[in-house]
C-alpha cells in the first residue's frame, strides 16, 4: 500500500516529512508538489482546480499504474484536490484508491468569502499568512520572504475561492474516506453532514485537539496519533 500525500494551499511535498517518516515503513510514502511550489518553483503557478487536478494526476499515474495498492491524503486544499481526484482518476478508468484521508478541509459545497486576491498587496498577503496561522512571526516580518510567497499565496487562494462542487457525480466515492478535523478550526457545524452528502455513504469523522494545523500541535503527539489512526485504518486494506 502506498500512501501519497497533496500538500496544503502554499505548502510543498515536505509537509508529511514528519508524518511519513512515523508512520509505519510497511506503507510506502508519496507526495507531490504543485506547480509553482516547492521542488518546482521555476514551473508556472496554476489558478483553477481543474487545472491543479490535472497537474497531480500525471505526477501519480505512475503509481496508480503499478498495480500496487494507494490511498490518498490530503490537507485543507490538498483535501479538495483528492476528492475532485478521485473523479479524475475514475473517468480515466484507472485503479480507484483504496482509502482517502481528508485532513483540516471544509466539505467541497462550504462558500468561501470572495477575497479579490489579484489585487492583494504584500502587506495584504502579510496578513492573510498572519489568518492562516502555519508560518512563523520572524519570517513573516521578512519584506522578501513575504514577496517571494505572495504569488502563490495569490494563486492557490484563487483556486480555493473560485472552486465549485459539480452538483452531480457520475456516482458516489467507492473507497472508504476519514475526515480529520481540529476542534478549533472554524465551520465544522455542518462538515460531517456536508462531506457525507458529496462522497455518497458515510465517513468516519474525527476531531483532533488543535486549530486548522493540528497535525504539527500538541509536540509531536499529533503526529504520533494521526500516524497510528491510518495504520489502524490501512491494515484491513494492505
């Protein structure tokens, strides 16, 4: 079975560094790096999800044609990325993974405040990296680390604030999916509910102590504890 993790909106594939290297090494590791980010940030930023979709589709086919068993994970974007995945890889007629884990992400039909981040400043992008709260305080008074980030910022903000749930699916999610949320984060009212009605049966839903970044809180433990929920959650499948 392998694991391949989508990084979180401005994130790259080292994210699940810590993650990947507790859980267990009977599970082989992926992740990927958007366009623009990370390992590839000579490459051109992307602006839609389709786009975004597409991007990580031909860096997995390889995998999901090797005929070994995979599971997706993916963080707050990376989350919406797996789910519109999914479709992608079923209307190719490819292997369906055999699990998704959605980590720190609304349900694809919540409504984002409409933000006109193609006119966002440095200063507004400051800020909106201050919101999000996942960067450090000493590099966010940086004026260059600030630039450096604000055009992905930008990009991946479009992409969340611009993506729309297609109010039909050929059919529901086949493969079993968790839902990890932190017990701080905002709209998790209707987020079981919500993401039950998109994936078409229901989902196992869990609340983990922490804000919107809960897998790097609590030391370390989060860690420890997030690895062992997908060993436990993976061992029926491998």
């Amino acid at each position: 079975m392998r694991i391949i993790g989508i990084p979180y909106a401005f994130g790259s594939a080292n994210v699940y560094s810590e993650l990947f290297y507790t859980i267990n090494p009977v599970f082989k590791t992926a992740s990927v790096d958007y366009s623009g980010h990370g390992r590839r940030m000579d490459e051109e930023l992307l602006y839609t999800m389709d786009d975004v979709v597409k991007d990580v589709f031909s860096q997995i086919k390889n995998y999901i044609n090797s005929g070994e068993k995979y599971c997706l994970l993916g963080y707050s974007m990376g989350g919406l990325v797996a789910y519109e995945l999914y479709y992608k890889i079923l209307s190719a007629g490819l292997a369906l993974p055999s699990y998704i884990f959605i980590m720190g992400t609304p349900e694809p039909n919540y409504q984002r405040e409409y933000k006109d981040y193609e006119t966002f400043s440095c200063e507004d992008i400051r800020n909106e990296l201050k919101e999000h709260n996942g960067t450090s305080e000493e590099l966010l008074e940086i004026d260059e680390f600030v630039e450096m980030l604000a055009p992905i910022v930008k990009a991946d903000n479009i992409v969340l604030r611009d993506y729309r749930n297609a109010p039909e699916r050929p059919e529901s999610v086949r493969c079993g999916v968790s839902v990890l949320r932190g017990t701080k984060e905002d709209e998790l009212e209707n987020c079981k509910e919500g993401w039950e009605n998109c994936i078409g049966h229901k989902c196992i839903y869990m609340e983990i102590e922490g804000e919107h970044f809960f897998l790097f809180e609590d030391n370390g433990k989060n860690v420890k504890k997030i690895a062992k929920i997908i060993e436990e959650t993976l061992r029926s499948k491998v």
